[in-house]
C-alpha cells in the first residue's frame, strides 16, 4: 500500500505504464488501520474505489488533513472476504502489505487491515470482478515468475502484465450496482504515466 498516491486534478490516480483501469466505484465509505496522524491510526472515509490490473485506489470525496488517497497493489492483497452482515451493509475486507520506500527496512512498516463498505446500491458487478481480476494477477505472476513465491516481495507493477481484456468483455453487469466500468480508458488526454512506485518529487 502507498498513502496518497498521485492524482489528477478530476481525482483520478495518475496510470502507471501499462495500467489499465478496470472501473470505479462511487458511494463506498473506506475504513483502514496504521495510518499516521489519524484518530488513533484508523481511518474512515467516504469516496470512489478505482480498480485496475495493477492495483485498488480509494480516493476520499472529502480530502482532510495529510490524507487524499490510498493505494493497494494487487499483488500485496491477501485475506480478502466478502462479507454481507444481516445487519450491516456488505462489504469486503482483508489485508494489504505496505509498499516500502527504496533504502527503508521492511520491519518499520506493518500489514494494514483494510474494509470496503457498499453504502450505496448493489455489488454485484464489482464484487465479482474483484475477485476475478485478483485471481488473474495471482495466477498469471505464478505463472510467469514461479519463484515469486520465495520472494519477501514481488514488483506490484508486475501485475501490468495480466490479460484482463477477455475478462472484461465477459463481465456481468448488475443495474443495482453504480460501478462504473471502463470500456476505454479514461484521461486519454494525458501522457502522463509513472513507472515506480517511488515518490518522484520532480513529477507534477
């Protein structure tokens, strides 16, 4: 995970190279643990989820304090569950390795717990496609590098390489869910795209 990755000014996380946004999600309420500066390290908040083949982005409606945004490489998300409470709203939770800074030691940086609340309509286009697109990363990086496995940690950006078209033209669309799916991609206008995972501070 990265906190407050790069967006564009409409919200929308800046693409990485070879990052395809699968959809976005609006009305979901964010919850995450371990976060600096927050209310004992939890935080809470309302916005968008964005999928891609590399990663989850939740992006805050109402930016406050040091937070905007969170970032959830694929390939770090383990643990995930959906859960439909009789008496809650349905939600998927789990886990997320933290994306460590080059030259930083990993046992500074713990595993965060994550939870993705539906408050408003259905889930019954972005649970599924959820769960399908993280198999694939899953599958196709085993695939591709069999002793990922050993690794302590693998490269998120390797997720880029999954094939998600095919899955995409397949995908179920529920009228009670508002996930917005991308049929092309979105900002084609800009060029910009980020090629680590590092903060460049020369970027704008």
């Amino acid at each position: 995970m990265a906190v407050n990755p790069q967006l564009f000014p409409n919200g929308m996380p800046v693409p990485f190279v070879n990052e395809m946004f699968v959809l976005a999600r609006d009305g979901v309420e964010f919850e995450v643990d371990k976060i600096p500066g927050s209310d004992g390290g939890r935080l809470k908040a309302k916005g968008t989820i964005y999928l891609s083949n590399i990663r989850m982005v939740f992006v805050s409606n109402k930016p406050g304090g040091s937070f905007t945004a969170f970032d959830m490489p694929m390939l770090y998300v383990h643990g995930e569950k959906f859960n439909q409470p009789i008496f809650f709203c349905n939600n998927i939770a789990g886990q997320v390795e933290p994306v460590v800074p080059e030259g930083q030691h990993g046992a500074l940086y713990s595993t965060h717990s994550f939870k993705i609340l539906f408050k408003e309509g259905g889930c019954g286009t972005f649970v599924p496609l959820f769960f399908n697109l993280i198999s694939s990363v899953r599958q196709y990086n085993q695939y591709q590098h069999p002793n990922a496995g050993s690794q302590p940690r693998v490269d998120p950006l390797q997720a880029a390489e999954t094939p998600v078209d095919e899955m995409m033209r397949h995908a179920y669309v529920d009228p009670n869910d508002p996930t917005r799916i991308f049929l092309q991609q979105p900002t084609p206008e800009s060029q910009l795209r980020r090629r680590t995972y590092q903060a460049q501070p020369a970027e704008h």
